[in-house]
C-alpha cells in the first residue's frame, strides 16, 4: 500500500476483496491532499494485483499502475473525451462521460479489471452526472468506478447512493511528521512544522516539502498579519479596504487570509495556554510568545469569534467592507 495511515478505510476494502464482494461503485470523500488519489491508486492496484496478497507493490501489474502506465486504469477530469483545449474546461461534461463509458465496455487491456478514477467528482455537470448513473447502476463486469470528492455534498444522492462510500479524515500530525521523517532528507525542525501546518492532510506536506515557499510564504503573511493587529486604526482600515476590493474577483484568497488570521489567533491562545506544544507556527513561536504575553485568554477568544462571524458574513454576501471594518474594531491590540 502506498495509503499511509486511514486505516479503517484500508481494511475495509481489502475484507471486501478478500470475501469476494468487491464493489464496482466507489466514492472517496475527504478534504484536498489528504490521499484520497493515492488510495485509489491503491484500489485499483489491489483489483489488478498478480500476488495472494495483493496490492504486492513488486509484480507488473502493481509496478505498471504505479508508474501511471496502465492501460486499464485512468484518471478521467475536464476532456477527457476531448482533445487538449477541452483539458482546460471547469467541468466534467457529457462527452467526457460518453468516453468512459465507450472505454468501460471493453476488454481490459492488461490487466484484471478497468478502473476509471474520477478526479474532483464534483465538477462533473447535471447532465453528466445523470448519464454516468447507468454506469454506475450496472457497471460491465471488470470495471470499477472510483469518484473522488473533497465536496461529497454538492454531488447528486443519485450518485452518491450508488457508490459504496469511503471518508478519509486527517491524519494526526505526528503521523504525517513519521510518514515525512521516512522519506528522509529534510531538515527535522522544517518537518515538525509541515506536518503541524498541513492540517493532517500528507499529500500537501508533501508539496510543501518540495515547495519551501507555501511554508515560508505563510510565515510572511502570517508576520502581515500581526503587523495589522498592531498598527493604528487607520492601518487597518487601509489594509480591509484592500481585502474589500479584492473580494468580488477572488473570493478565496479572502477566506484564506481570514483563515490565517483564526490559525494565527488559536496559536496565540494555546501558547496563553501553555501549549505550545499544539501551535502550529513554530517558526514564529517568539511572536507567538510576545503576543500572547499582552493579551488575556478571553480578549483572543473574542477575536477568533469576531473572525469567525467575518468569514460567515462573508459567505452571506454582506458587504465585504462592512463586515471586514468590523472584523478590524473588533480585535484587540496587542
Ligand atoms: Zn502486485
């Protein structure tokens, strides 16, 4: 298994292959980076797999899948059906549908069983999704079905009642920390902080491993941040009518911002709290320090509240300066 950790998840499906009842119909929730491709992968080596104990990861089968060259075993998103432009379209249409299911009444090619993963389930249109219902209904002998969504909520229960139903929660971070230390080569210090700050998901500290900048790039702004929080009023003010003007073309980024003012605000509380041991910002624990030094257990309560309802004003389409002033005379200075 390349799968580490989510274990329920794990042996449940090797109980039902073992007992012979495997599904043809998957569908594998959990939030982005968190394995749910990797145990697909899993999955489908699992149905393919040559050994008595399969996935064996050491026979052709198990090694072709892994090097993402199996013929029978495809990751099917935006044009699939289509040619190279159709790849940059945001949903999964009826075409790209229509292909999968030409591809599933075939043979497999090379191995055991076809297996067709759909990457970000959720993208998949009204029309698509009704047409795949078929396919998942009565799928063709030697087929399985694997959809992967990080939203499960805004699929169809037409579909979703037709998939046999895996959630991958995070991980706990010393597991994710074990998994990082295994690969070996970073930098012990750097590790604990990626696995603190990747929220249990493995496959985005993975990335940030690889990718320095999502770790330091967050210190920076976490360090704007707490500029904000100590500035003048007119400072902030200045610094939410920016995130107000930016929020009716890119909303996300809002949200992430805000997000990291709650991760920087709840670590602020659990070093008040004497535990440091939980933060998730290491690299910052003296500013972590300082800061909580100046401010009472309840007055960071209340900011991580005031965040919480700017986020939910947000989603209700207030005024995003309304709501981001507010969010700005509601914190305490330090
Ligand atoms: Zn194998």
């Amino acid at each position: 298994m390349e799968t580490v950790g989510h274990s329920r998840a794990v042996n449940a499906l090797k109980r039902g292959l073992k007992e012979g009842r495997p599904s043809h119909a998957y569908l594998i929730a959990g939030p982005a980076h968190v394995g749910k491709m990797t145990l697909a992968r899993d999955l489908a080596r699992m149905v393919n797999c040559a050994s008595a104990d399969p996935p064996c990861a050491e026979c052709r089968q198990c090694g072709r899948i892994s090097q993402g060259l199996h013929a029978d075993v495809r990751v099917v998103g935006p044009g699939y059906g289509g040619d190279e432009a159709a790849r940059s379209r945001p949903s999964i249409g009826i075409d790209d549908v229509r292909a999968l299911e030409r591809e599933a009444n075939l043979k497999p090619f090379e191995g055991r069983s076809r297996v067709f993963i759909i990457e970000a389930a959720e993208r998949l249109t009204p029309e698509a999704a009704n047409a795949l219902l078929k396919t998942l209904e009565e799928p063709p002998e030697q087929v399985a079905l694997i959809l992967l969504a990080s939203e499960p909520s805004v699929l169809p229960l037409t579909v979703v009642s037709r998939c046999r139903q895996i959630e991958l929660r995070p991980l706990p971070p010393e597991q994710v920390a074990e998994a990082l230390r295994s690969r070996g080569g970073a930098d012990p210090s750097r590790v604990e902080e990626t696995a603190r700050l990747s929220g249990g998901r493995l496959g985005w500290a993975l990335r940030a491993l690889e990718e320095p900048d999502m770790v330091d790039g967050r210190s920076e702004r976490v360090e704007g941040v707490r500029e904000v929080m100590s500035g003048t009023l007119e400072k902030r003010f200045a610094y939410a009518g920016g995130l107000a003007a930016r929020f009716p073309n890119d909303q996300d980024s809002v949200a992430q911002e805000l997000e990291l003012w709650r991760s920087w605000l709840r670590d602020v509380l659990l070093v008040k709290e004497g535990r440091e041991d939980l933060a998730v910002s290491l690299s910052m624990m003296d500013a972590l320090r300082s800061t909580a030094s100046t401010l009472s257990s309840g007055r960071i309560v209340g900011a991580l509240h005031a965040v919480g309802e700017a986020l939910d004003m947000l989603r209700l389409n207030v005024n995003p300066r309304l709501a981001l002033e507010q969010l700005m005379l509601r914190l305490p200075r330090p």
